[in-house]
C-alpha cells in the first residue's frame, strides 16, 4: 500500500490545533498521559516482543487485558479476561496474537484471521495492543480516534462511524495515521503512532468536547455492535451479571442481558434489544417471548429517536401488561453514559484503592 497524502485542508486544520497540543503537552496532565505511555509502551515491548512472546502466561496475558483503556469504563476487568480465555484455548490464543504480530502474511489477513479465531475482545482492545507492542507501524482504533478523525475533516476517506473494521480498513487506518504523524512531528526522527493517538485524544477531550457530544438530528446513525459491547461494560460497571447475544426464553435471543442474584430470592433480568433499522414486528414478537421468562423484570428498547418513536406508535394496541414491561433508551445515551463510566472510573483509580497486584 502506497504512502497516504493528507489534501491541504486536512494539514492546516491539523496545524491549526497543534499550537494548543503543544502547550497541554507541557502541562501536568499532558506529561501524565505521555508517562502513561510511555510505561505502557516498555512493559507491552518487554511482554510481547518476537522472542518473548512464546513464554508468554496467562496471568501475563491477564495483565495485558487489565491496563488496557479499552476496557477503561469496566469496574470487573477479570470479567473480560475471563471471557476471552474462557471462549479460546490459552495456547491458541498466544499462537494467534503471535501471528498478529510476527507473522508473514499481510496485515489485513493476519488482523481478520485473528478475529476469526479470537473472540470476546474488540477491536478497540486488540488495536491497542498492536499499538503499544509496534507503535512504528500500528494505531488504535477506538471510539476516541474515531470522534478525533472525524473533527479533522476524514470521515469520508475512513469508515469513522464502523466499530468492527476489517483488516483491509486497518491498514488505510494506519496509512492516514502516519501520514498526521509526519505533520504533526514532536521532533522524533522515529514513527510513533501513540503520539498521533494522544492527538487524537486531545482533540476530543480538551478542543471540541461539546461539539461532538451533542447529535440533535432525530434519525441519527450508530453501531449496532458499538451500542451492545457498551451496554454490556455498563451493566458490568453497575455491578450485574452482563452478557451479549443470550437466549433468555424459546425463541428469544436478546442482544444484551444485565442479572443480578438478590440474596435467597433468586436472580433478577433486565432484556436490551438494540434496534437500528430492521422490522418492527420482528423486535416486538422477541420482546413478548422474552418476557415469558419470569425473571425478567424490565424489557429495554435501545433505538435513535426516530425509530423509538415508531416503536412506541406500534405498541400502543398491545396489552397493557405488555406496554408497562417496556422501557426505552437512545442510543446516543448508552454513547454518553460509557463515556461518564470511564471518566468516573480513571477519576477513582487515581486514589488506588485497591492496590492490583
């Protein structure tokens, strides 16, 4: 794949924003989330690099998982751990994240194989760490650097509205990222495309928080899979039992399942179903025959404001036992309240109140 050219539009609304990135990069905060990196960066080297890798353990694998800003919004990170090792044998794993890295294929057929053979991580994880073992040559794909891409003017040379991209999208990913690399240059002769993620994360956090938060339009698009995966990192964060694609009752496969056990009087279920296009009457009859299951206690509907509408307009004639059972969410919401989870959850780490291990 040839070498990436930014158009002189996207350079000088770069340049514009790297005057102010300069200057938080100066202040506490900014030299704190370089340190992070930095450290991050060592141990990742140290775990994973070409000869290293092969004695890689579990409980280093572990360690992986839990540092990684990917799984920020998470109060239980063992949880996501656990799901991953729990749907793939250890050896295979490790075999697999050393083809990642190491192996001969083109990148695109190595990140989609992986993601054929892995499953229960996403790609904001895996993304993460071939960012932090290969910075020279691989950049994160998470919510964060989406928004970031998108503020820079190149949401139509990359698909920024897709949570899973595949491995040919990945490699035009990191082409555009080296391509910022090289106007941005903090005077490394070296290619770190951490520095460009830290931008990125800048341009979110610090220059245009509010511009990007608020979505007013009513029939606003969103990813599908994006909205399961952080329903069930709130639930977590809410200290449930959470899990994607369950079957709950005959018939009913629900997207997403938050449990509780309350004492000796058993469990109790919340059902979200997330609705982006798709039919109406298909979601209503998954609905009623989740509700068979007795434990359920609410049936949430997770949609843009349009569509909730219409939801709403086509549940008005069924019974009213039914209509009280339903509840309904935006899906910009569940956006909004990950991103508090994780604010709230970096805010409490800082006190280490539980010393990890």
């Amino acid at each position: 794949m040839g070498m990436f050219m930014l158009d002189d539009r996207v350079k000088a609304t770069i340049t514009g924003f790297l005057p102010g990135f300069r200057k938080w990069l100066d202040t506490d905060e900014g030299k704190g989330f370089l340190r992070e990196r930095e450290d991050k960066e060592r141990e990742f080297k140290g775990l994973l690099n070409s000869t290293a890798i092969d004695q890689l353990s579990e409980p280093d694998f572990r360690r992986i998982i839990v540092s990684l800003w990917a799984y920020v919004g998470w109060t239980n990170k063992d949880y996501v751990a656990d799901r991953i090792l729990k749907s793939t044998d250890f050896n295979i794993l490790r075999n697999e994240l050393k083809n990642l890295l190491y192996g001969a294929a083109p990148l695109a057929s190595r990140y989609d194989r992986f993601f054929e053979k892995v499953k229960g991580i996403g790609p904001a994880g895996v993304t993460e760490i071939l960012a932090f073992a290969k910075p020279d040559q691989y950049g994160i794909w998470n919510d964060k650097s989406r928004r970031g891409l998108e503020i820079l003017g190149l949401g139509e040379v990359l698909p920024t509205k897709k949570y899973r991209i595949s491995g040919s999208e990945y490699e035009r990913v990191n082409e555009v990222l080296k391509s910022i690399f090289r106007v941005i240059e903090l005077g490394k002769a070296e290619l770190n495309l951490l520095d460009v993620d830290l931008f990125l994360f800048y341009l979110v956090t610090k220059e245009a928080k509010e511009e990007i938060v608020v979505k007013e339009e009513e029939d606003y698009d969103f990813d599908h899979d994006e909205i399961v995966d952080k329903l069930v990192e709130i639930g977590n964060g809410l200290g449930f039992e959470a899990s994607s694609e369950q079957q709950i009752a005959r018939g009913a496969r629900v997207d997403v399942l938050w449990q509780a056990r309350i004492a000796n009087l058993g469990v109790v279920s919340y059902v979200f179903e997330v609705q982006r296009g798709g039919s109406i009457d298909s979601l209503i009859l998954n609905l009623q025959r989740a509700k068979n299951n007795p434990t359920v206690q609410k049936l949430v509907v997770v949609a843009n404001t349009r569509d909730l509408r219409k939801i709403r307009e086509e549940v008005e004639s069924l019974s009213e036992e039914f209509r009280k059972s339903l509840a309904y969410l935006e899906a910009k919401d569940v956006e909004r309240a990950s991103d508090l989870l994780a604010e709230l959850n970096t805010i409490i780490s800082r006190l280490e109140l539980v010393k990890s291990f």
